[in-house]
C-alpha cells in the first residue's frame, strides 16, 4: 500500500510510489510554481530578534 500525501502546491492528493516522478508534486506543472515561489524568495523563514544586550545597570540588586 503506497503512501498518500497532499500536493504542496495543489493539495490534491498523490501516491508516494516510485512511478510519479513529480512527488511530493501532482504534475510538472505544480513542481515548476513551487520551485517559481522559492526562486522569488517567498519562501522565508521569519527572523527572531534577539534580546538586547544587558548594561550593568539594568541587572536586578
């Protein structure tokens, strides 16, 4: 029995076989917009800023 997962792209759902060479994608067609978004830079990853450094005066007594 092969795995099933949703299409990134499209969500349909789609066989993780050897035989589709698109997987994790349905078809060439959503594999190419996916890798169109990540060439644009849509896919990001959100930056945290890090706490500001602490002075001495700002430590508790």
């Amino acid at each position: 029995m092969a795995t099933v997962v949703d299409c990134p792209t499209c969500g349909k759902k789609v066989e993780w076989t050897e035989a589709n060479k698109y997987r994790p994608f349905c078809s060439e067609r959503c594999k190419q917009i996916d890798l169109g978004a990540w060439a644009e830079e849509k896919y990001t990853i959100p930056a945290v800023n890090p706490p500001k450094e602490l002075d001495d005066g700002d430590l508790p007594h």
